[in-house]
C-alpha cells in the first residue's frame, strides 16, 4: 500500500511517499515560493542526491500538479500511475477540538472551517493542498491528522485561560498546543525502544527545534503542553518570545504605535534567540558564537535552556514525578550542550545524566543518555511526523 502524506504552508508544499509494506520511502520533496518568483521543486533522487526544477506555480493546484508530474516521470520517478497510490494523508496544523486523525468528508471539512481562525497562516494552505489533490484525484480518500489532537486529552484545569468565560463559548479561545504528533510519535517509540507500555510510565516529552514545545504524558494521555491558543505560548524558540507579561506587548505598542500585524510578527518573527542576540534564529550560528565568548549568544542560550528545565520541573509536579524524559527535533538531538544545561540541577528529580556519552551518543537514532542507575532514563528519540501521518492514513483507509 502506497501512502503520499503532504504538508501545506502558505507557500510551500512538502511531501514523502511511503510503500507502507515496509515503510520505506519512496520519493521525498518539496514544492518551494508557491504564488512567489523563482517557485521551484527539489526532490531527492533514488541515489540520494536532490535535484531542483524551476517552473511557475501560480497557486498549490499547480504545485500539486507538479508534484504527481515529478512523481510519475520517466527518468526519476517513483510511480507508473496515481493509480498506485491508495491514499492521501495531510499533516493539519490546528484542528481545534478534534480529539483524532479522520477521514475527510464534507461534514469533517465544515466544523474544521469552524477553527480556521486559530491558525491563519497555516490551515488556509492545507485546505488549499486538500482541493488541490481533491480537484486532480475526486475518488482519492483523504485524511487529516491535527497537530492538536494528541493534546485534547489535557483536562480543564489545564487547557482554560483566566479570561471572562464568553471568550470561550464565543470565540473557541483556549489552549490547544502543537507538535502533538511529534509528541505522540516520540511516546510511542520510547516506549518500543525501552521495551515498556507509555500506559504505565510518566513520560515528558521535549520537542526542541526552530519551533519547540513540552509535554506532560501521563500514563499515555498528554495532560498539559507548553504551546496554546498558537504556537507562540511557551517556550522560547528560534523567532519567538514564548511566554511574556501580556501588558509588555501592550505597552510597546503603545510607546512604537504599533499595528496589530506589526506587533504579531514582532512577537512571532523578531524575537526569541534572533531577538536576544541579534545573531540568528539558528541554534548552530548561536552556538558558534557562544564558542568565541560572545555575551549575547551566551545569554540568550542562558534563557532558552533555563526555560526548558523549568517546564521539565513544572511537569514533573503536575504528575507526580517522572519516570522518561525524551529528546526529540532538531536542536534536542543535535546539541549536547542544550541537552546538559536543561537537565543542569535537576538532579533532585532522579535524573543522572552521563555528562560523557551526551556529547557524542551518536546521529538520527534511538539512544539513552542517562546512566544505568538513574531513577529518570532520558532518551534521545528522533521524531517522524510523516510516517505517522502515513501509518494514521493508512488505518482509516483500512477501517
């Protein structure tokens, strides 16, 4: 059974083919600068190289084209016919207060419509990836996995904002989280890694990337995250402020007279590790700075592993303890240094970090980093959004 699973942004579209007998992946790439000048498709090709063509893609029907066209070809292909792609399946950013993965229907695509506000820059383009593949194959079934899913579980204590209570009967405004199906892909997979049940285990579950999040999973069952409303809430990250006084924005909208947009991508685009060191967003040009003494990169690392550990602390009590700390994206399972200075004093939570073997455990593989004799095992998972989406997709299709 072949599975394509695509994930929409507003000018983008990405996409890997999967064989689901071994789940082995077939084709992988990327439809860039949809609607923009210079849109193109890079793709790697069977031998591993990746390779780019130009061509105009006014909107995402056209790159959806595209990508079958890039799929179906003779010379780098991957398939002879659409035909041999049972199904679709959409990586969906926010799905409000749908609580699993479905099978898109009318009735489905209507109460998601409901939440398209939550997440402006991102739902519309995967409602657009969705027509897309809808107008070129009708009788293609199709599913959606929300981002959000996994965390619909958290109870009402922990999702609800201190606001007048119309605010959430009129306008939906709660915590919602994101990267739960990274967070529920990472749960999983600790739990075949170790050998044991997530069902049984106190688990948290730390998504650290350009975008980062924490989570709580309590006997299998996320309790509380550290995203909310949007992805802004929590901690800080590549370009975002993470949490902050609400009166601070307030205030220097006031002072700059700042618009609304503008002050949205301020807090979005121009702050976080980009804002405090006026360096990058990037982890590894942070890191190189931090290497030539620069006081700026050394401070906004300070602050980024600071908060990390005081959410591992905070779930830890929500819980009641903890019993696997996991790793995951981009920058957790690259830099050891962000690794050790977020489990730095949390010692006295049962967490004995082998300070050597974090240094060099080893790339894009499952391992344990914490000695024998910890109460706490923290593990390094690598996360694969796209193979659950596939495996979700191919569930449902399935019955």
């Amino acid at each position: 059974m072949k599975i394509l699973v695509i994930n929409c942004g507003s000018s983008s579209i990405k996409y890997k083919l999967y064989d689901m007998t071994s789940e082995e992946v077939l084709a992988s790439g990327i439809v860039d600068k949809v609607g923009i000048e210079g849109a193109h498709i890079k793709y790697k090709l069977p031998n591993g190289e990746s390779k780019i063509i130009e061509a105009p893609v006014p909107t995402h029907t056209e790159g959806i084209r595209l990508m079958f066209d890039v799929l179906l070809s003779d010379e780098v292909g991957a398939i002879k016919s659409l035909d041999e792609v049972q199904a679709v399946g959409h990586r969906i950013v926010h799905g409000g207060t749908f609580t699993k993965s479905l099978l898109v229907t009318p009735e489905v695509i209507e109460e998601w419509k409901t939440f398209m506000d939550l997440a402006p820059l991102h739902n519309p383009a995967h409602l657009k990836g969705y027509n897309a593949v809808k107008e070129q194959l009708p009788n293609m079934p199709q599913v959606f996995v929300f981002d959000t899913s996994f965390h619909q579980t958290m109870p009402e204590h922990a999702y609800m904002y201190a606001l007048p209570y119309k605010y959430y009967t009129n306008y939906n405004i709660r915590r919602y989280g994101a990267h739960g199906t990274s967070h529920r892909f990472v749960t999983q997979r600790v739990g075949e890694f170790l050998g044991i049940d997530p069902a049984e285990k106190k688990i948290i579950t730390c998504h650290i990337g350009n975008g980062a999040s924490i989570s709580a999973v309590d006997h299998g069952k996320c309790v509380d995250t550290s995203m909310g409303l949007t992805p802004l809430e929590g901690l800080m990250m590549g370009t975002r402020t993470g949490d902050i006084d609400s009166s601070a924005i307030l205030y220097i909208m006031k002072k700059e007279g700042l618009s609304i947009d503008e002050a949205n991508d301020l807090l979005n685009k121009k702050s976080g590790m980009l804002g405090i060191t006026e360096i990058s967003s990037d982890m590894r040009a942070i890191e190189e700075a931090n290497a030539k003494g620069d006081p700026r990169a050394r401070l906004g690392t300070d602050m980024y592993t600071y908060r990390i550990k005081k959410y591992i602390g905070a779930y830890a009590a929500a819980m009641g303890g903890v019993d696997i700390i996991v790793f995951t994206a981009g920058v957790a399972e690259n830099q050891y240094d962000i690794r050790q200075d977020a489990l730095k004093g949390l010692e006295f939570l049962g967490v004995d970090l082998d300070v050597e073997f974090n240094k060099n455990p080893g790339r894009g593989k499952d391992v344990v980093i914490s000695k024998p004799e910890s109460r706490v095992t923290v593990a390094i998972i690598p996360t694969d959004e796209e193979l659950l989406i596939a495996r979700d997709t191919k569930h449902l299709v399935q019955g």
